[in-house]
C-alpha cells in the first residue's frame, strides 16, 4: 500500500454522501450563478423592455437550450448511459476508486465477483480515506492479501488516474476493469484513459437507502463536472508530471513504489 505516511497534504474533501450539506460545493455556486443571471435577466426586460427586447429573447432562447443540454447530460451521467460494454476479457488489473464510507460495501462485492470470475490477477484500490477501508473488505470477502494492494493518496477523480498510473504502469498494467458508481462512471473513464490505461467500466450500485435529495445532488454534481471534464481534455491535455511540485513529489515516490513491489506472479 502506498499509504497516506507519504501524502502530507490537507484531506478537505466532502464524502459524496453529505448531499446537500456540502455548501462549498461547486454546485451551489453555478445554482448561485444561474439565479443571479435569470434575476439579471428578468430586471434588464423590465426597465429597458423595448431597448433590450431584441437582445433579450435570444438570450434565454440561449439560455434555456443551455438548461437543457445540462439536464440531458445530467441524465447520461447519473444512470451510466451509453459506457462501453463488458465484453467479458481479462485484464492486467482491477481498480476500485474510493468515494466514501456509503459505497465501498458494493465496490468491494462487485471486485470480489471479477476476481473470483478470473478477470485480473491483482486488485487495485484509489482513494484517500477509502483505500484501506476497502481492502479490509475485500479481504474479509476472501480476496487473498497478496493480491490487493492500493494508494492512499489521491483527493479527486484526476489524482485517482495519475496516482493509479504511476504505480501500474511502472509493472506494465495497461488494461483494467474500473470499478465506481454509475454518476461517476464517465468522468473516471475520460480520467483514466487520458493517463493512458485501457478501460472497461464496471458500475457498482447507490445505497438503496439514499433518496431524491441525494441522487439529486449527484445528478447536479455529474451534469457540472462532466462538460468541464471533457472540455479540460480537449484543451489542455494531460502532462506526465503535474506542475505541482508536491504532488511532482508524490507521484515520484509513488512511482518508485511502484518499481519496488511485485504483486503476484501474473502467469501463476
């Protein structure tokens, strides 16, 4: 495990599970953002009405084609629309991404089913205060150790596909089944493959016990980062080395582990 004795850097990440309580989110500011401008909006047809009217109307024209390119995406992303099949293949390695206490059970049983199926000698998890919650699972499951191992450093989706790479690729692991949530699902494959790996997705189940107001945050959540996601890619694609000297760091040490630690014999 390269584990978080290395990774001295502040955990402020929210568990995707606080829903609504996560205030600083992002989301709440684009929710924010969009108020203001319809408020904007509705002011500027009330005093200048005949000045503006032609501006105006393409305006939100525009702007409602916009909420509804948002809504469409949000409905791919929460529900896993259109990911690449399984074609049942093995592969180098399994990788399980952490996002909170509420989701390891079904990552850790999805895993433990394509080990089990011979799909991959060797499971990987990622995730900062996931990584070793999920290997004790998986454990307990019936996964023998030597086949699990894990970083205990990544914050976000990103550092889950550099971290990942730095360690795997080093043991020419290319190929990986991606074990995450279905709203997660198509932000890790952009992520992962960007960083070079193979992926064929796999989706672990919500927790039956969320409700409209969680799976709504997702679907918030999902429609934001996913345009941002692929607009990032497309535009400044992804360096071997983050400019971030600490993390640069990291990623060092994390390849270096990687060079050092066999997991099993591939072929045995």
């Amino acid at each position: 495990m390269f584990d978080s004795r290395f990774c001295l850097r502040e955990f402020t990440q929210f568990p995707v599970e606080f829903g609504w309580q996560q205030l600083r989110s992002p989301i709440l500011l684009f929710l924010a953002t969009l108020i203001v401008v319809l408020a904007s909006l509705w002011l500027i047809a009330r005093i200048w009405r005949r000045k503006f009217q032609k501006l105006i109307l393409p305006s939100t024209a525009i702007l409602l084609c916009s909420l509804i390119a948002i809504g469409l995406v949000s409905v791919v992303a929460v529900n896993g629309l259109f990911l690449p099949a399984d074609p049942g293949t093995a592969v180098d390695a399994i990788v399980i991404l952490g996002r909170g206490r509420a989701l390891r059970m079904d990552r850790a049983r999805v895993a433990t089913q394509l080990w089990q199926a011979k799909r991959a000698p060797i499971i990987f998890v990622s995730g900062r205060g996931d990584a070793l919650q999920i290997i004790e699972l998986l454990i307990a499951q019936g996964v023998p150790q030597q086949v699990v191992d894990g970083e205990n450093c990544s914050l976000t989706t990103k550092e889950n596909a550099i971290f990942s790479a730095a360690i795997l690729q080093q043991r020419n692991i290319q190929r990986i089944i991606l074990v995450s949530d279905a709203p997660h699902m198509w932000r890790s494959l952009i992520e992962f493959r960007a960083y070079g790996f193979s992926v064929i997705p796999r989706t672990s189940r919500l927790p039956a016990k969320w409700g409209s107001r969680q799976k709504a945050y997702l679907a918030l959540r999902e429609s934001v980062g996913l345009p941002w996601y692929i607009l990032r890619q497309i535009a400044t694609p992804p360096a071997s080395i983050p400019p971030d000297t600490k993390l640069a760091s990291l990623l060092k040490k994390a390849q270096q582990y990687g060079q050092q630690h066999l997991y099993v014999d591939r072929e045995g």
